[in-house]
C-alpha cells in the first residue's frame, strides 16, 4: 500500500516506518504536527498525542528521507480525553484529521505509518481518523515487548539520541544526547529497579534520530543547548534545543535493509508439536462425547425472545431471524437490515439501545454470505462494537443468520450504585501482536470483572491472512491471540482466568486436537511452583465445549471464544452432578468465579449432545439448585433446539 508516515522525530516513528517498507508497503510522504510560533511554546507543547521537542529539526528529517513533507500547526487542546474518541472541532486530534485528509488527496495513501507501541490513547484517537478517512493504519510496534524491541532498534542501526528527559534516574547532564546503544544497559537497570518503561512509553525520555537504514543522508548535531523545564529534585524534566544542524551524505547507502525477523512469532516450537501417538490415535486420549444433530431433525421455531433482566443490568436475546428467500425479490443486504430492525424494535421495547450489545453470536446459513452480511451490520453499531462469534451451521431454507445476544445496560443501579462502566478493546491497526478487526467487532469488552472476547481464528497478524501448518498450528495460535487480548485488557490475566470456553471446529476429527491443545497451554501458561496447587487445572479454569460446525471466516479450521474473570481462580467453586428424569441421565458441571458475579454450566443428556451455558449471577450459588431444575424440567427442549451441539444461549 502506499503509506504517509505520522512521524515526531523519534525512534519508534522511525522504526514503525521500517517495519512498513519490510512488509512490502511504499512510503510515499511524511505528516507532522508542530506547535504554532505565536504560543510561545515553540518546543515543548503539552499535548497527550503528539512529541513536539525537536520538531525545528524535522524539515532536515525529510531531507535525509527524500521524501514530501506535509506539516500542520496544532491548533486545538485536548478537549476529548476519554477512552472512547468522538469528533470534536476544538480537539488537536481534528488537526490529525486535516492534515492527514490533505495527503490522501494530495498523494493518493491508502495507509498511515504509526509508532504507537502502548498508549491507547494514541491508538484509539489515531485509529478514529482513519476510519473516517478510510485509511488503515499499520502499527507493528503495537504491544511489542519493549527490551526486545528496544534491541532490535539499535541492530537495525537506527541512530537515535535522548532529547528529553523526565522520570527518576535520569539525569539532564548525564544522559541528554546520549545514543541508544549508550543507554540500553541503564534503561534496562532502570526498568528492573524503578519500573521504567524501557522504550519511554511513560514519557521518561524522548528520542530524535539522526540516521536509521532508510535515510539517503544522515543528521550531523553542530551545536545544541540543555533546557530546563522542571528542575525537580527527584526526577528533573530537561530537553535538548537543536541550534545547528547539518546533513551529511553517507559513505555507503542502499535502498535494501535488513529488519528483524517477523516478530507475531505464528510458528509453533518443538514443545508446542503434538505427539505422533496423540495425532494418530486421539480416540484414546479424549473420547468424543457429543454428537452433531442432523438438518431433518431441527424443529425451527425460533421467535425473538429474552430473559428477565437482572438486577446487575444483564439481559439475553435470543431468536434474531433473517429471512431469506430469493424466489421472494428479497436480496440479501435487505433481509439483513430487516433482522436487525427487529431486533432494535424489541430492544428498544424493553428500554435498550443496540449500543448496550456486549456480546454477539451469529450463526450463517452460509459463510459465502458474510461479507454481504457484515455490510450491514457494520452500520448498526458504534464506535464500540460488540464482541462477536460468527460461524456457519446447519439452518433450515429460507433463513440467512440467527443472532443471539447478551446485553448491558449502564443506568441500572445496584445498591444505589451505577453498574460497572462497559470498557472496549477495539484495535483495528495492522500490527504484530493480534489480527486487528476484521468486521465491526470489539476483541473484547469488559463489565466489572467479566471479559467477553470475540472469536479468534489464526491468522498472521501482520498479513491478516490464515496461518498454514494445519489444525495443531491454528489451533496454536488462535489462541495465543486469544491470551495476547486478555493480557491487553487485565494485564495478569491468563486461561486460568477462562470461566467458559466454546471452540469451534470444521471436522469431528480435530474435536480430540482441540481438547489437547487447550490442556497444553493450560499447562504452560502459568509455571506453578507448588503442583498440588492447581491438581485439576480444567476444573479451576472453567469448561471447554468443542463444537463441529460446516465453515468458520476466512476458511478457518478451528476457532476459540472464551470468557474469563479477573479473580482467584484457585477460590472458585466447583460441582458436578448427574441427574435422572423420564430416562434422561443429564450429566451437570458447574464452576463459580470467586467474585460469584457469573458462572459456567456445562450439561450433557444420555444421547451426548453437549451444551455450555454462561450465567451471570445476581446472588449466591445456591439459585444454582433452582437453575438445574428448570434444565432438568426443560431438557428436552433445550436440546431439541440445540443445532449441530451449539451452545444454547
């Protein structure tokens, strides 16, 4: 693609532009923002967006480059400070938008370069612009581990200096000016003793480069003075102000560099390789204890339906029909809009919005439809998009989707308090850490202490396309993405956290691999110095239902979802029962997160069709007895309706 890169002057900047020339993409121009002379603050602008120090150097930055330059002033102050961007006109993130819309006219971009590695703030704001501009952004330094990174900067000789100070242990005198490979081993001492974010994503220091692989021309510091701009005892805020500067041509130059290998790391190790005796005889390490139900036996009845709201805001939806009939003149995009009319129209009877949607599953006739049918749905919901499950499974003729839902309404009170407030992990950057969105979903959404994650498939997440090696290797990395987004929204938390797990496969043969490759990384994701501590791993983290369905997005073979809970997972409650009624043996798993605020059940009859539940608790387990009655009266029902072994919702 042809890509303008956001650059400051500083390393990541300079290195997120590497990484877009490694992936294949053509740097074609530079934007900045500077800060305007009549302010006064002509070198350190208090802005939360954007690195201003330096910036009179930046016109010799794109004369190393050779590259056009486009500049703005920053005329707006942070007016929107929230962790969801909305437009607002006096916000220096407008001032992005017009600058970045007069170099998509000007040259044609189609992408924009990005050296966010972990604010938000940034990413979201930055991430808004393009979407209204209709630019993807490319940020492959995106939640890199910063030691590594910082590494791999200095290897690819990127050439950069400290600027500015501004965090304990860093002195004005000392450090000012020094390069990174001087600094490396301080900032790493830093970071083991202080906590100090190796590549000064806290705003300890600040860097400009003088010369990195792709400069035709390298920056020569003449002359430059020390500006104090907090002389704080403890940790003294301090920049350097460029005097004179000059470009020097360089002995040896070429248009081809080297960059460290592609860092989404989508391959799996010898440790991660299953056993040859697993792979061919899975049938006796994990019996398949479901089966799928045929096209002829569903009794289709589904009407729009909902629970009773609880007192903590949750409320379900089920029974979102699109209609679908081509003898009818009806297209596809029609039938679709029509489905969520409806479903607007009855939540809005019930006093919600589309907006209170935390949670979605969308079951497809057929996959062929999802492009079509992600059209729409994209204009149905805002900035924050729901979480989502979307895959293919047996419908009669004459329906395109079914939806399911699990709603949360911010204005109900509990014990005189506001619920939790709904927080959003929605990255649509093309990064190294995990796919960004592929459809109008959030990656996750949490409430309290409940994280609902949308489906993960493989796909490498510089590319966004599907990962080869087979079902282990997608399995594999599926869910690693899947652990990367739990870890970005609660940093400690890992798949012990898991309180339910559903994963999705193409072939009853992969059912045994899934169920393998979910103990591994159970196993592995936390080193557990005492082994009598989590004896049944499964049971603390929650249960794993493995469902076989006709096709998963982009041709997948195996898909996760999962939901978890920020809690103890060694403090949660756990029972297992089996029950008898008019000949129905009903085998009952039940796991309580420690916070008690939701639950998992896991429910199999004599014919071994499984079903997963999630319940969101209002009070103590023992409603559990009152819930396993009303399954126990219902069962039939419920598991009449259960198409292919989906998870009744």
């Amino acid at each position: 693609m042809r890509v303008v890169a956001l650059i400051s002057g500083g390393k990541d900047s300079c290195y997120n532009m590497m990484q877009c020339v490694a992936a294949g993409h053509q740097i074609v121009a530079l934007a900045n923002l500077r800060p305007a002379e009549s302010t006064g603050q002509t070198d350190e602008l208090d802005s939360y967006m954007y690195q201003t120090v330096g910036h009179h150097a930046i016109e010799l930055y794109a004369d190393a480059l050779d590259l056009p330059l486009y500049r703005c002033v920053i005329k707006g102050t942070t007016v929107n400070s929230g962790r969801v961007y909305t437009a607002c006109q006096e916000d220096e993130v407008e001032d992005l938008y017009h600058l970045l819309k007069l170099v998509k006219d000007k040259e044609g971009v189609e992408a924009v370069s990005v050296g966010a590695i972990l604010s938000d703030y940034q990413r979201v704001r930055v991430e808004d612009v393009c979407r209204r501009l209709s630019l993807q952004p490319l940020a492959y330094l995106w939640r890199r581990k910063q030691e590594i990174l910082l590494k791999e900067m200095i290897s690819s000789n990127i050439q950069a200096i400290i600027i500015k100070v501004a965090a304990f242990g860093l002195d004005p005198d000392k450090h000012l000016g020094k390069t990174l490979d001087q600094m490396e081993p301080y900032l790493l001492e830093l970071s083991e003793k202080y906590g100090v974010h190796v590549c000064g994503e806290g705003g300890e220091y600040e860097t400009f480069t003088l010369d990195c692989p792709l400069f035709k021309k390298k920056i020569v510091v003449d002359s430059a003075k020390v500006v104090v701009h907090s002389a704080d005892a403890f940790a003294p805020v301090a920049y350097l102000r460029f005097l004179k500067l000059h470009l020097e041509n360089k002995v040896e130059y070429s248009d081809m560099f080297k960059v460290s290998s592609c860092s989404c790391d989508i391959t799996c190790n010898d440790g991660d390789i299953l056993p040859s005796s697993e792979v061919e005889e899975p049938q006796k390490i994990i019996p398949i204890i479901w089966k799928s139900l045929k096209h002829n036996s569903l009794d289709f009845t589904k009407t729009f339906e909902s629970s009773g709201k609880s007192r903590n805001g949750y409320q379900w939806f089920s029974g979102i029909t699109a209609h679908f009939l081509p003898s009818e003149g009806k297209t596809t995009q029609e039938a679709t809009r029509e489905a969520f009319s409806s479903l607007q129209a009855n939540m809005t009877s019930l006093g919600l919005k589309l907006k209170d949607i935390i949670l979605v599953h969308l079951y497809a006739k057929n996959m062929k439809d999802f492009n079509v049918i992600n059209s729409v749905y994209v204009t149905e919901f805002d900035l924050c998009p729901p979480a989502r499950v979307c895959v293919e499974t047996l419908l009669p003729d004459g329906v395109l989707f079914c939806i399911d839902c699990l709603a949360h309404s911010n204005d109900i009170a509990t014990d005189g308090m506001l619920s939790d407030e709904k927080l959003v992990l929605h990255v649509q950057s093309i990064s190294h850490w995990a796919p960004a969105s592929i459809g109008p979903y959030s990656q996750s959404i949490k409430v309290g202490d409940v994280l609902y994650c949308a489906g993960q498939i493989a796909l490498v997440p510089c590319t966004m396309q599907l990962v080869s090696g087979g079902i282990w290797t997608e399995g594999v990395v599926a869910l690693r993405h899947v652990e990367r987004v739990l870890q970005a929204m609660s940093q400690k938390t890992v798949l012990h956290h898991v309180i339910t797990a559903s994963c999705y496969v193409t072939d009853s043969k992969h059912v045994p691999v899934a169920h393998s490759i979910w103990q591994k990384k159970l196993k592995e994701c936390k080193k557990i110095e005492d082994s009598e501590t989590y004896n049944d791993v499964a049971t603390e983290c929650g249960m794993l239902t493995v469902v076989v369905v006709s096709h998963l997005p982009k041709d997948a073979a195996i898909e996760w979802h999962v939901i978890a809970v920020v809690d103890d997972p060694l403090q949660r409650k756990h029972f297992a029962t089996k029950m008898l009624s008019e000949g129905f043996q009903i085998d009952c798993e039940f796991v309580e997160s420690s916070s008690a605020s939701c639950a998992s059940i896991s429910l199999r009859n004599f014919q071994k069709t499984a079903m997963q539940v999630l319940c969101l608790l209002e009070l103590s387990s023992r409603r559990m007895s009152l819930m396993l009655e009303y399954y126990k009266q219902d069962c039939k029902k419920t598991l009449k309706n259960t198409w292919a072994g989906r998870p009744q919702l």
